[in-house]
C-alpha cells in the first residue's frame, strides 16, 4: 500500500478535512457535473457519475446539491463553468513520483498554480508522460482491521465479489479491483456486514519510493499544497513514510 493511501486514510480517520469542507464540496460538485455532461445523468448507466455520487455522498454533500449538479452536468439547469480535465505530472522530493487530475475552466490559471506547488515544495513539474506509467488505475477499498472479520474470511467475500487482492496496510486491509468491479465488491462487503473506510477508484503506484525524515515532510507539504488548489480534484504519489510518522504529521 503506498504511502499516499496511509495518509489519505490517516487524515479522513482524523476528520482533518473538516476545516476545508467547503472547498471540498465544490471539488466533489464539479466532479459529479462532469461526470453527468459526459457520460449522462444515470448513476446506474455511467460509473464514473456512480463513483462521484459516492465520493460526494461519503463527505456528507447535501443531497440535493449532489441532483443539481446533476442536471447542471446534463443541461437540465444552466449555469455553471464548462470544466475540462487536464492531467500534470512531476517529481517531489527524494525522486517521489507524482499524477495530478484536475477540472478547470482555465488552463493557464490552472498550470501556473501547479507550477507555482512544485517550485516552492522541493518538486519538478514533469513532461506529459514523465510519471503517469508508474500508476495503474484500479478500485480500492479501505477496512480497519480492528472491525474486520479475520483475513481469510474477508479474502473469501472478497474474491467471490470479483476482487483480485487483498493486502495487508499495517492497521487497515485494501482490498485491489478492476475499477469496473468495485461497485460489486463493495456491495458485497456491506451486505456481509463488513464495515469500510472508503471504496473508491483511484490511481496506485506500481513502486514505491521510501522517504523519511525532512524529505518526509516536504513530501507531506507538497501534496498538501497541491491538495488544496481550487482546480486540482486527485493527487497521486508513490511516496512510501511509515503510518506511525504520518500518523504524527496529521
């Protein structure tokens, strides 16, 4: 499990988003839009919408900002900004690799800001290409151990569900899928009664490099940064930091 998993999961555990609900929201909000102008407005017919909806859902977005968005996405309200996704992709401190999605009405705006997270954080933007086949995309779900049922019988509902792994993530299990098999499996774990942290899809490394110390924390610092700008929806990163240091740095 990579590093960047560990501190996404550290963070949601410890609610250190709640200060930025705001700023979330309109991030899941765009996403869900998107989602709907370009595959359609049925969370059943289109996964990308259905991964949004949960995204937004799991953060407690009001539902009916979620339908807005929706029909903002299909035509059926006006309004809003034509969103287009852009990727970047760089190098942080000590050699970390780094994949950014973002949905942005302004391409310039939205580059510069990027540029602007890696020069001040220790990191080099990168070419088109430069870190994007270090990462496959694949669906993920998150359970605590302490509320899991013991690893064999997870195993056994998850493999049954379609799941292709399970690996052990120090105090949580990740369960791996194809991202069109991830709605099934988790299906399948909330019908067994398996309680989950987060399912959803998302883009893992194939390596991981081990940082600590200093390097850590710059690490830490440009992803957060990154995290924080208005246009950017995903950061990725195959940073490898024990949870104990992450666990602090949270």
């Amino acid at each position: 499990m990579s590093g960047h998993s560990k501190w996404s999961t550290i963070k949601r555990k410890k609610g250190a988003q709640d200060a930025k609900r705001s700023n979330m929201f309109a991030k899941l909000l765009r996403a869900v839009e998107v989602a709907a102008r370009e595959g359609g407005g049925s969370v059943e017919g289109n996964m990308t919408l259905a991964s949004a909806v949960e995204k937004a859902r799991d953060a407690s977005v009001p539902t009916e900002n979620i339908e807005r968005a929706i029909k903002r996405g299909t035509g059926e309200l006006e309004g809003g900004a034509r969103y287009e996704e852009v990727t970047y992709e760089g190098y942080g401190p000590g050699g970390v690799a780094l994949f950014i999605e973002c949905l942005t009405d302004n391409r310039n705006r939205t580059a510069q800001d990027v540029r602007h997270a890696f020069s001040r954080n220790g990191g080099n933007l990168g070419e088109s290409g430069s870190t994007a086949w270090m990462f496959q995309r694949k669906g993920v779900v998150q359970i605590e151990k302490s509320a899991a049922p013991d690893e064999d019988r997870l195993l056994e509902i998850a493999l049954e569900a379609g799941a292709e792994d399970l690996a052990d993530a120090e105090s949580t299990w990740e369960i791996r899928t194809e991202p069109t098999s991830l709605v099934q499996v988790r299906d399948a774990l909330a019908a067994a009664g398996v309680p989950m942290l987060s399912a959803e899809v998302t883009m893992l490394p194939q390596s991981t490099v081990p940082v600590e110390g200093g390097q850590a924390k710059q690490v830490i610092a440009l992803v957060e940064t990154l995290e924080d700008l208005d246009d950017v929806q995903s950061v990725y990163a195959n940073f490898d930091i024990s949870e104990s240091v992450l666990a602090d740095m949270a």
